[in-house]
C-alpha cells in the first residue's frame, strides 16, 4: 500500500469517518491518504462510503475471497456496536483488510463468528507425522501402528516411530523405501533398523529404506532433522538434501534444508562429517562445532565454529536463538505453530533478538517477550500474525 504509516492508524481514521468523528487535521490527513494511491481510494470507498452499491462488481473478484459479504459483515458489526466501542471493535477488523491490498495478495475473509473480543490462543506443535510404505500405504501417526515388511518390525508409541529386525539376515532383494512426512505444527523421531536415531522437525520429510543394503546407508531430507547414527565403519551414512550429500560414519548432526530457503546448513555435534558437492566437485570436512552453509544455487559455501545448542535445541523443546533477525525468528515460529506470518514493513524484520524459550508454550508467550522491547506489536486473528512497527 502506498505510503502506508501504520495500518492501524488508517483504520482508525475510518471507524472515525463512520462515527462522524474526525477532526480537521485527521479529515487531512485521511484525505492525503486516499490519493496517495488507487488502490487506498478503492479500499478507501469500499470501506467507508458506499457499500451498498458494490464498489467492485466491476473489479475482479480478488481471488477467492468475496469482499461484499466481508463488508456486509462489517457494517453489521458497525451497527450493532455504534454506541459501545465502536472504534475498539470495527477497528481490528478493517486494519486486516487494509493491509490485505498491500500484502502480496493477502486476502481476508471473515466467517460469521470470526471476530472475537479475546484472541485464540494458538497452541505449539505436537508429535504426528504420516508413514508412507513403499506401495503406497498411508498411516497416521497419531493412532497406533504394528506392520512386518520384509523381515523389518514397524511399530510406533505416541511419539517414534521404531524399525527393529526380526532377522538378522540382510535381505539381497532391491531396497523398499518408507517415507515420513511431519506437518507444519508437527514434529516425531524414528529410529531407524540400524539403530540411527532421527528426530525430525515440522514441515519436513524424509525418505529411507525400511532396512539398509550392503552399501551405504542412504537417505534423502526435505527440512530439518537431528541425526544420531549409529557407528558403522564399513557402511557410511549420507543424508541426500538434493543438491549436496553429508557423509558420515558414526556422528551427532543437525541438517536444515528446507526447499524455501537458498541455502542448507550443517551443523556438527560430535564426529566427523563430510558435506559432498557432486555437481561441482567438491568437497568440506567438518569438526565438532563447525558449521557448513552451502548456497544451492551457486554452490558457494561458508564454514564457522558456533554453540550447537543453537541449531539443535529445538529437539529438546526449546527455542535458542542469539542476535537472530526477526524474520527468522519468525519463519521458525511459522512452521511449529503452523501459522502464517505478515511484515507490514520490511525494516523491522531485521530486528535482533536474543532469547531461550520453551517450545511448548502457545506462541502469545513468545510474541510477549518480543514486544517488551516495544519495537514491535503483533496481531494475531485466526492462524495469521501480522506484525507493525511500534511507533510509541
């Protein structure tokens, strides 16, 4: 939205404009507003002025999001509470659909029960996960599971999922993969027929055989996940993350490779890992507490010496982060409270922050802690987050 101050502000000046209540210096003001731009003039008018006469029936429909019923909703709620808070109930509502036009697309639509006076509290993740065998069988996680594929015991409780052999002879037949996929707002761990154990972090995936040949062990990663391999000297363990390969015989590792993100970090606890480029050749060994980036689009890498607990806490249940920007602070609690997150300006996502939180309180806990700095202030409605500048 063009020269936008503070979405809150204008939908102020238009509860105001609904209440009859402006002042000359606001009237002003909201006015420079509206022309500072077309699309402030068409919100403007869609919210304010003449509703009844369907402002954009000419206009595209935005998408799914059907704007005249949004707006019927409002002047409901207008109506029903112009003698009581008027300003503090509408308020809220129309900052969402003000920010919607300048937020990449984002479009609002309210249900009939959608606006209430105290927030939902938007719980942390939980352990579940979906198991996909190798002929393409679906479980669910969260209920109970007990299989047998091709000597290999299958079974899970509330939160792992265990692969034990009931022989010990190695079947020569071609490797069947499983596939384990953790939702945003999910993580599990797996325990893998070797005995490596692996906890996986939301909205991530992994894809392994259900018992390993007489090669490498392989597997592929979509996400983020702890690794605790089990030794083996004749059989090394490599995680695949597409574009690079992490090699290892017996170590404690954390991956992060999410297919959003440009680049994959490795980040070594104890042991030794080689992090393999085939594409260009080349190739970086790591020690315990190195770090390793590596840029999938140019295959440029950086190595660094860090505090692992960092990177790893996460699989203990707590948030551990240190001097990190908002934006990713936020990308972290996008994907474990399964919520999406608005910048209503791009400046204060490089805010930074320090701190070490419990992963399992609801995110108001963590938001709270943020805004004492009054930096910030954030506004949850529904499973959205939108955050503004603090201009106290």
């Amino acid at each position: 939205m063009t020269n936008l101050p503070s979405g809150f502000k204008i939908a102020d000046l238009i509860v105001k404009r609904l209440e009859g209540k402006l002042n000359a210096e606001e009237e002003q003001f909201l006015e420079e507003w509206k022309h500072a731009g077309e699309e402030n003039l068409v919100l403007f008018h869609k919210l304010a002025q003449n509703p009844e006469k369907l402002y954009f029936k000419k206009e595209a429909k935005l998408e799914s999001a059907n704007k005249e019923d949004v707006w019927k909703q409002i002047q409901t709620k207008v109506r029903r509470d112009r003698r009581i808070q008027l300003k503090q109930q509408v308020m809220k509502i129309a900052a969402m659909l003000i920010v919607a036009v300048g937020v990449g697309g984002f479009l609002y639509t309210i249900s009939n029960n959608s606006v209430h006076d105290e927030p939902i509290a938007i719980l942390p993740g939980k352990n579940q996960a979906l198991l996909v065998l190798s002929g393409g069988e679906k479980y669910q996680l969260s209920e109970k599971v007990n299989l047998e594929e091709k000597g290999i015991q299958i079974s899970n409780n509330s939160k792992e999922l265990v692969y034990s052999k009931v022989a010990e002879k190695v079947s020569e037949e071609r490797l069947t993969y499983n596939t384990i996929i953790i939702p945003k707002g999910g993580e599990y761990k797996l325990t893998l027929a070797d005995g490596t154990k692996i906890w996986l972090n939301s909205n991530s995936k992994l894809r392994y055989p259900s018992q390993f040949g007489t090669g490498v062990r392989k597997v592929q990663l979509e996400g983020e996940a702890f690794f605790q391999v089990a030794k083996d000297k004749e059989h090394p363990f490599v995680v695949d993350v597409t574009t690079a390969e992490v090699k290892v015989l017996g170590t404690s590792f954390n991956v992060n490779a999410y297919n959003d993100q440009d680049e994959i970090f490795t980040t070594l606890v104890e042991g030794k890992v080689e992090v393999n480029d085939d594409f260009r050749g080349t190739s970086q060994k790591l020690l315990p507490n190195d770090q390793l980036c590596f840029n999938k689009l140019n295959g440029k890498t950086s190595k660094k010496i860090v505090d692992t607990r960092l990177y790893t806490a996460w699989k203990d249940g707590r948030f551990v982060f240190e001097n990190k920007s908002l934006e990713d602070i936020m990308i972290r609690l996008s994907r474990w409270y399964d919520v999406d997150v608005f910048f209503l300006s791009n400046s204060i996502k490089h805010l930074k922050y320090t701190g070490d939180v419990a992963r399992y309180d609801n995110i108001n806990s963590i938001l709270d802690m943020i805004e004492v700095t009054e930096k910030v202030k954030f506004t949850i409605k529904d499973r959205s987050v939108m955050i503004e500048e603090n201009c106290k």
